[in-house]
C-alpha cells in the first residue's frame, strides 16, 4: 500500500441496538468481525483507484445469558483509495493486501465505535486496538 494513498472514506450505516438493559457493573464479552470487500473504481488521471467496503460487526452478550445478545453494533464504512506512485497495481494484487488494509481501516471504525458505546451506557466494553494480529480477518475476535 506503500504507493497509494486513502482519498476518501464515507461512514454508510451505523446501527446500535441494546436488547438487554445492560448495568455498568455487568460483565460483557463482545465478539467483532470484520470483512473487507475490495471494488475497482474508473482510474483518475491514468492512475488506479480502488474502493474498499468494510463491514464491522459486534455482538455483546453478558455472562450470566450469554446465548442471547445484550447490544449489536453495525458500522459499514467506504474506502477510496488512489495510486499515487508506481508501477500499475492491478486490482488482484491490491485486492491481496488484505491484513494491510484492515490494519489500516479499522482504526477508523474504531473512532466511531467508542463514542458510540459510551452513548449506550456500555463504557466497560472495550474494543482492541489492533485487530489483525496472526488470525484472519474472518475469524472473530474475543473483546472486553
């Protein structure tokens, strides 16, 4: 990604819905997913512009009921991205960069995540930093 450069994001949805009333004492897992969905875009200027979709997903559920969910959060957030040096990247390549580009995006989403969990009352769920690590993207993640 070293030869492009993000132009444009653009926040599509954003859901919360508590299904639980939820105290600030009770204990809550939060399980997040994400999934990136890379697009080509018509190129600008000769150079290639890609767009990624980003799909995050969190359940919570408290450990006392933890078959059902207490809060679900959906943030689906667009991506452009320009080549700005280079030689041409092709969108199969720029589509491998998956790891990359999640570590690159989900600071974003995160940013909009935690002021969004304190307006829920829920400031004791704590989302990762990082969200990458050594499993793929795929795999859901174990917060607290």
């Amino acid at each position: 990604l070293d030869y492009f450069a993000l132009f444009n994001t653009q926040v599509v949805k954003l859901h919360a819905e508590l299904h639980k009333n939820i105290r600030s004492d009770d204990n809550i897992q939060a399980k997040v997913e994400i999934k990136l969905t890379p697009a080509q875009l018509p190129a600008s200027g000769g150079l290639n512009r890609y767009q990624v979709g980003v799909r995050l997903f969190c359940e919570g559920t408290m450990q006392t009921e933890p078959d059902s969910p207490a809060f679900t959060i959906e943030c689906i957030l667009n991506a452009g991205y320009q080549q700005i040096s280079g030689d041409a990247i092709g969108f199969e390549e720029f589509s491998s960069y998956h790891s990359s580009l999640t570590r690159q995006l989900y600071p974003l989403i995160h940013q909009q995540l935690v002021p969004l969990l304190s307006q829920l009352g829920l400031p004791q769920v704590r989302l990762p930093q990082d969200i990458v690590h050594t499993k793929t993207e795929s795999t859901p993640q174990q917060v607290h």
